[in-house]
C-alpha cells in the first residue's frame, strides 16, 4: 500500500519510543502511594492516550493534584534517563530519512517527559506538540493534529497520522487525516485505521521528484 502526502503525524509513546514497562513501573509505584492500584485505576479511567494531568484529576483530590503530578512526572523523567525506554522498531531510521520539516511528534504527554523519552532513544524533532502547548482539547479531539499541519505549513488533508491508540487514531480522522496504525498497544481489531503494521520497520518515505512524500507499507 502507498499514500503521496505531504506530512507524518506521528504519536510519541509507543509509536516511536516503546515505554510501557517503563510506565507502568512508575505508575503502578506512583498510584500505590495514594492507596490504589493500577488495575483498579485501569477498570476505573480510561488512560491510554491522555495527558496525565486529565488522569491525576480524576483519581486525586483537587488539593493533591498539582503535587501529585509533580511527582509523578520527576518520576516518568527519571525512569527514562535510566534506560526506561527504548526506540520502536524501525523508527530511528525512518526518520532518519526523512527531512525535519516533514515530520512532526504529536504526543498527550508533557513536553518534559516527551523530550527526555525522544532524547533518549535518538530522536530530536524539530515540530514537537505536547500537552503543554496552546491545546485546549486533547486527543481524541482533532486540535493537536491540526496544530501540527499548522506548524509544518501543510494543509492537514494533505498528512498522514501514526499512531497506536484508538484515541490518537479517531483524532486523527477528525483532522481530515489519513491514518496508520501499529499494533504494539491494541488488537487489529481494535484499531480503526487505512493500514495497519506491527512496528515502523514496514513503513518508508522518501521525497520524490514533484517534492511530495511517498509513503510505502511493506
């Protein structure tokens, strides 16, 4: 399958860097100090794919959000700067191929977390979209999305989302968006997208003669 655009939306977490030990540690640690445990919290929230301060607000009272939080970003930061996290399959060299102002991370995390993880495993976007930027409505909403095609200058039609999560995927298609899915976090089944791959490694781009990306799956 092949898609011409002129843009890749990629999600950060689970899409270019694999986090979820490194997650789940911190937050099993982090809700177990307030007396929770992450299963109860999973049957409780829907977390996949929010910001975590949309998630510290609906466990903690509204007193302890804005420590808790704290906490549990020093905690995020720490577990990545200790190996934590490791690149997905296929994603250091696919954007390695690709010019800087052609891609762009849009992510639920902080930007604090989202840079140490990126950092971490070697990759330094130059259009990074995070919680913490003039977003208003989160994903499954289209805005960070649409932020991005913004920022790079493309016409959001004319973009390509990546992405793991159902929430990512729907916001996505709200955008006008073509979408990619990977199954590292979901089912197929589970994931509403144009494609769908097992990691980045059967994903290529390149640039070609008219200036567009061509985009190759397998």
């Amino acid at each position: 399958m092949r898609f011409t655009a002129d843009a890749l939306l990629f999600d950060s977490d689970e899409t270019l860097v694999s986090s979820l030990w490194s997650v789940r540690h911190v937050w099993s640690r982090w809700v177990e100090s307030y007396g929770m445990t992450l299963e109860e919290v999973v049957a409780r929230v829907e977390v996949h794919g929010r910001p975590a301060a949309e998630i510290a607000a609906a466990l903690l009272p509204a007193d302890q959000v804005a420590e808790g939080l704290r906490r549990l970003v020093d905690a995020e930061v720490a577990d990545a700067l200790a190996g934590g996290v490791v690149p997905v399959p296929g994603a250091v060299a696919l954007l390695a191929s690709l010019p800087q102002d052609r891609w762009a991370v849009v992510t639920s995390s902080s930007r604090r977390v989202a840079e140490t993880r990126l950092n971490q495993v070697g990759v330094h976007p130059k259009f990074l979209i995070t919680s913490d930027d003039d977003i208003t409505r989160y994903k499954p909403h289209p805005e960070p999305f649409l932020l991005a095609a913004e920022r790079l200058g493309f016409d959001p039609a004319r973009c390509v989302v990546v992405e793991d999560a159902p929430a990512g995927l729907t916001a996505g298609r709200a955008a006008g968006m073509a979408t990619i899915a990977l199954t590292t976090t979901h089912r197929p089944d589970e994931l509403e997208a144009d494609a769908t791959i097992a990691d980045l490694t059967a994903l290529s781009a390149r640039v070609n003669g008219s200036g567009e990306l061509e985009i190759t799956i397998g």
